[in-house]
C-alpha cells in the first residue's frame, strides 16, 4: 500500500525509523549535542519491535516457522509484548515465561495480547529449573513445532540492530554522531548498533549501560564472570546475571554502572524537563550520561546519541508511583533532597 497518505497494511509496518529527538534542556550546561533515539514510537512502545519482526521473518524465510507454529520466549515484558504483537498479524501462538521483578502492568499486557504467560521467580539462577530460561526451554522441548526466540543467545537480536537501529542512526545524524550510549540487557541494541556505526566511523565512542548487580562491566574488562558482582536490583531490562552470547563485547568500549535509584530519579527528570515520558532503563542510559558528563567525557561539537528504549506507560506502578518510590527509600536520601515528590 502507499505510504505516501500515512496509510499502513497493518501495525507491522511502523516498526522502526524511530525519531532522534534532541535534548534541550537536561543537558543544557554539558558540552556537546544530546540526541535522544525514542524507540517508544514503535507500535508496541520499545526497541523489542524491531527484534520480534526480525527474528519471526527470518524463521519464516528459512522454512523453520509455519502458520499456527507457537513461538516461546523468556522475557522481562517489552520482547514478550512485541513478539505477541507480531504473532497476532501473523497468526502464530505466542507463550512468555517472565521473571516476577516484571512489573504487573506488563503482565496484564502481555495477557491482553493474546500471550499465554508463566511467572517465573527474579531471584534464582540461570540453571535453576525454576528461572524463565528453564521454564521456556522446557516449554520448548514439550511444545512440537515451537520456535525458541532465545534473545539472549540468538545473533539475529544483534543482527535486527545492525540492519536497522545503526543505519537509521548514521543518516540521522549525516554521519556526525561521535559517540553512543546505550543500555546492555542482552546487548543487542547496542552491539548491533556499534557495529554498523563503528564500520563506518571507527572513531565513534560507544559506552554502555549496565545497573550494580549485573557482570556485564567487570566481563567486559576481565573476559571472566565473576558470581560476586550478582546481586537483586530494581531496573528492568538492564544488566545481566550470566553472558549473553547476542553482545559483541568487542564493540563496546567502555561501561558504565548506575544505581536504581539514581535512574529512578532520572527518568522522572527526563519527563519533567523533555516532556518525554521514557521508561526506567531511559532514566539509566540518561543518568550514565550525567555521571560521563562529570568525568569530562564530551567536549564542544561532540555529538552524543543516547537511545530510550521503551515508554514511561510500562512503569506506572513503579518509577512512577510516589508510593513505590517511598517504599524503595527512593525519597530518603540527602542527595535527591532537591528533587522531592511534591515536584511531580
Ligand atoms: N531497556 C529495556 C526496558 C529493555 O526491556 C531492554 C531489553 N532487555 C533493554 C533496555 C536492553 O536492550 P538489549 O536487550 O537490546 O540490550
């Protein structure tokens, strides 16, 4: 059909070309340009769009996906809502195993999407049979004719970001980003984005984003994992208590860790200042830039593009709730004094 009239065959269609948006206020006395990539423009509201068409079309064309196939996942809730959304176009059967650090707003979602859901417990390990990585692979096993979308360890995640997410970026910018922030869950965005950008400019700084209870940093610099770094934390979608083999470590230059809170303070910031209602890992990728930016990592001309991978509707319940934020002692300490809830 014509794109020309804003007229599309199905939701599908909008997936991607994402709007880089810049940033004039949060960052009005640091040096250099913010870009913000809001991947909440997607149809089902977060970067994951990208990786669900990807992966499902890829399936498709080498035969291994066929009508009334169901497609399994492991998932902290926006790669569920986007595998569902596709699975609903293309007729598939759609089941999620996610972790109960989920917020319940996802949950409810995923459900309304037609997904089948089993809530999997946050704090056990990868190989406990109880973790959403065992429940799905035995879902898998048991399901005939299922595909396992295995973000975390399927190339085609960072494949989805280096056909897309980098190019799109590149011409945005006309070729002038000098440096990219962006959070690592399975690190597809940013390794898939890295790449193309690094092909073309070598020079372009890429950092990620990783939470204080996740290996990925201390991996990146030691190429071991080291059990000690693991510990609960609230950000959802951010970090990662095993390696994911979708990161290509080598494209990623530096990493940078951010406190729950913190981020939790940010991405209301984002809101307040930007009018841009982002979700809680936008506040992380938001907050390592604040903690660069006192590093004196930019200078004048630089041209920073960070990316805000889903929208701030996902955490109702959560980052923005005044009540959840009191509960975590979010409200407490001396350092956000200044940016007390009676602000929001
Ligand atoms: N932010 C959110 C909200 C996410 O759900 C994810 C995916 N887990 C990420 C960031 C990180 O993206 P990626 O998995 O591509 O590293």
């Amino acid at each position: 059909m014509k794109q020309n009239k804003n007229v599309f065959n199905n939701v599908l269609d909008l997936i991607g070309k994402t709007p880089l948006i810049k940033l004039n206020k949060i960052t009005s006395d640091y040096k250099g340009d913010y870009l913000a990539k809001v991947e909440a423009f997607n149809p089902g509201h977060s970067s994951k769009d990208r990786i669900a068409l990807y992966i499902i079309e890829q399936a498709e064309k080498k035969g291994i996906l066929k009508p009334g196939n169901t497609i399994i996942e492991t998932t902290s809730g926006n790669t569920g809502f986007s595998i569902a959304m596709v699975s609903i176009i293309k007729g598939y059967e759609c089941i999620l195993a996610v972790s109960s650090k989920s917020s319940a707003d996802k949950i409810d979602m995923l459900r309304t999407m037609g997904a089948k859901v089993y809530v999997c417990p946050a704090h056990v390990s990868a190989d406990d049979p109880r973790s959403y990585y065992q429940v799905a692979k035995r879902l898998h096993e048991e399901t005939k004719g299922s595909v396992y979308i295995n973000q975390y360890f399927n190339e085609l995640n960072l494949q989805a970001h280096y056909e897309t997410t980098g190019p799109e970026i590149w011409e945005q910018t006309e070729g002038k980003i000098t440096h990219l922030v962006a959070c690592s869950g399975t690190g597809g965005t940013i390794s898939g984005t890295a790449k193309y950008l690094k092909e073309q400019n070598p020079k372009i700084k890429v950092i990620g984003v990783d939470a204080y209870g996740s290996v990925l940093k201390k991996y990146h610099e030691t190429r071991e994992l080291d059990t000690d770094e693991i510990y609960p934390y609230r950000i959802e979608g951010l970090g990662k208590n095993l390696i994911p083999t979708a990161t290509d470590f080598d494209v990623i230059d530096e990493f940078i860790k951010v406190t729950d809170e913190e981020s939790a303070h940010t991405a209301r910031e984002i809101a307040r200042t930007e009018g841009l209602f982002v979700g809680y890992t936008s506040g992380a990728a938001m907050q390592a830039i604040k903690l660069l930016n006192e590093e004196g990592a930019f200078k004048k001309g630089d041209k920073i593009v960070v990316i805000f991978p889903d929208h701030g509707s996902r955490y109702m319940s959560k980052v923005y709730s005044d009540k959840w934020m009191e509960e975590q002692g979010f409200f407490d300490s001396e350092n956000v004094a200044s940016i007390k809830k009676t602000q929001y």
